[in-house]
C-alpha cells in the first residue's frame, strides 16, 4: 500500500507552479517578452499539471467543479477557488508582460498573494484533520510554504535568495520531524480510545476486522520500517536541500556551466520535494489504524 502517485505529483508540482508565479508577480525577476514567455509557461505547466493530477484521485472526476461552492466551509473549496484565482490574475498580468512589455505591478502583487494564498490553503486542506496528529500542526503549513517559496526562488533563478530559502525550508522539514515523530503517541488516542473500550480495562487486538483489505486501509493506513523511512528522509533532503544549495554556491568561471548546474540543482530538488511529499504521505499515522490494530 501507498500513497497514490497524483496526491504526490499535484502537492509536488503545484507547489513549485505556484511558488515560481509568486515570483514572477513580484517581479524577481522582473521579465517580458518571449524571456517572460518561458517563465510562464514553465510556471503554468507545473501549477496546472498539478492540479489537473489531483483531479484522478477523486472518485468521480467529473464532479470535481461542485467543491468551489463549499467555500465557506471546505479548505478544498477554498484551495479551487483561490487556484482558478491566481491563475486568471497571473494570467493577466503575464499576457500584459508578454504582448505589450508592460508591468501592472498591483495585478502582479494580488496575483503573488493568491499564489501563496493557495499553498497555504493546500496545506490547512492537511493541517485541519485531527485524525491525523502528525499532519495536526502549525508546522504543516510552514513546511508547504517554505517548499513553495524555496522552490520558486530556484525556478525563478534568484542566485543569491535560493540558497537562503532552501536552507530555511530545510531546517523547518527538520523541525517538523523532530516535533511530529511522536504526534501520534503524544495525541492521547490509543486502541481503548479508538475502539471505545478503555473503559472495560486493557485493550488490545484479538483478530483484525477484516480478512482483507478495504479503502480505509488502502487510503489511510501506511506502514513504513523505521529503517526505509530514514533513508528515504536522507536522500529526499539531500536530493531537496543540501545538494542543490551546493551547486548554487560553488564558484563556476563558466556562466553556461552556472546556468547548467542551476538546471540540476532545479531537477534534484524536485526529486527530493517528491520523495518528502511521499514520506510525507506514507508516515501520516492515521488514528483509524488503531482499529486495525496497525498502530
């Protein structure tokens, strides 16, 4: 059992998409032409891909248009709502910066807000589930932004902010580690309390509730060995954070060869963000594996 691939690939990419359209709102760097041309396109590819991939988790695609009218209530509506947002403000703005060489710096500004706006509303879609204690956290929405925001300045090609932000989005995934390892154990909530039978004494397993597997078990109940979760934690943040800050801080007497290493530190830090987003994923210890006797 895994986490499913599109989960993985929208959180990964949307978060790049729109983190790079942020940038470009506030105009770092500030682009038109066929020189902004790029930019978008490389912006629009990742933030719609990403959401056009989390369409294929849903149980009936074609329904997907009814969540916008729950705004009030769902972090998902919201998530929709301020997506389309943000693309159609950027979308203005970027056709502005290509066609006409023109800069509308308040259209920029709201668009780099909505952009970060759906990050953060992404993020609370995870933070606001209690059943999930490690996901339960401030730190949630940090992690989701300072990846979003590190990744954007890489994209966007800000030499000298990169590396500051991959390391502070490093140290944040660290914390969240350190913070979160024992959210579970820490919530209160053990078998007793999930079955309802603390009261009768101890509780534990006798058989499991099924011979079989069955969605809550294929959607919410991950077991990953302590021993492939920390390597997988290593090569996801050395992929994520230490190597591309590496290549963007060796001296290159090439501009073409900086360029290049630019390029790889870009393809290895979304590897990494994929593998953390994976993790991320796979070690959410939802409170129904208690029933299950998998906690």
């Amino acid at each position: 059992m895994h986490p499913a691939p599109s989960v993985i690939i929208f959180t990964t990419l949307s978060g790049l998409g729109f983190g790079l359209l942020a940038f470009l709102g506030l105009g770092m760097p500030s682009v038109t032409g066929w020189v902004a041309l790029v930019f978008y396109l490389i912006a629009y590819a990742l933030a719609v891909g990403g959401l056009l991939a989390s369409t294929f988790h849903l149980g009936h695609p074609e329904r997907a248009w009814k969540a916008f009218s729950q705004w009030r209530t769902s972090w998902l509506s919201r998530e929709g709502c301020t997506a389309v947002a943000a693309l159609l403000v950027m979308g203005l703005y970027a056709a502005w910066a290509v066609f006409w060489d023109a800069d509308w710096r308040l259209l920029g500004l709201l668009g780099a807000a909505l952009s970060i706006g759906t990050v953060f509303t992404t993020a609370m879609i995870y933070t606001q589930l209690k059943t999930i204690p490690r996901w339960h956290s401030p730190l949630t929405p940090l992690v989701f932004l300072s990846f979003a925001v590190a990744g954007g300045a890489l994209l966007a090609g800000r030499e000298s902010l990169a590396p500051w932000l991959l390391a502070l989005a490093g140290a944040i995934q660290l914390i969240y580690w350190a913070k979160t390892d024992k959210a579970l154990a820490h919530s209160g909530t053990d078998i007793a309390t999930a079955t309802g039978l603390g009261t009768h004494g101890s509780v534990r397993a006798f058989e499991p509730p099924h011979t079989g597997s069955n969605y809550l078990l294929r959607e919410f109940v991950y077991v990953v060995g302590r021993k492939h979760a920390l390597k997988l934690r290593i090569i996801g943040f050395g992929l994520g954070f230490a190597l591309p800050i590496a290549l963007m801080v060796m001296p290159f007497d090439s501009v073409m060869m900086k360029h290049l290493m630019a390029g790889v530190a870009v393809l290895l830090h979304i590897a990494g963000i994929a593998c953390l987003r994976w993790l991320f994923f796979a070690q959410a210890e939802h409170v129904v594996g208690l029933y299950y006797g998998k906690r």
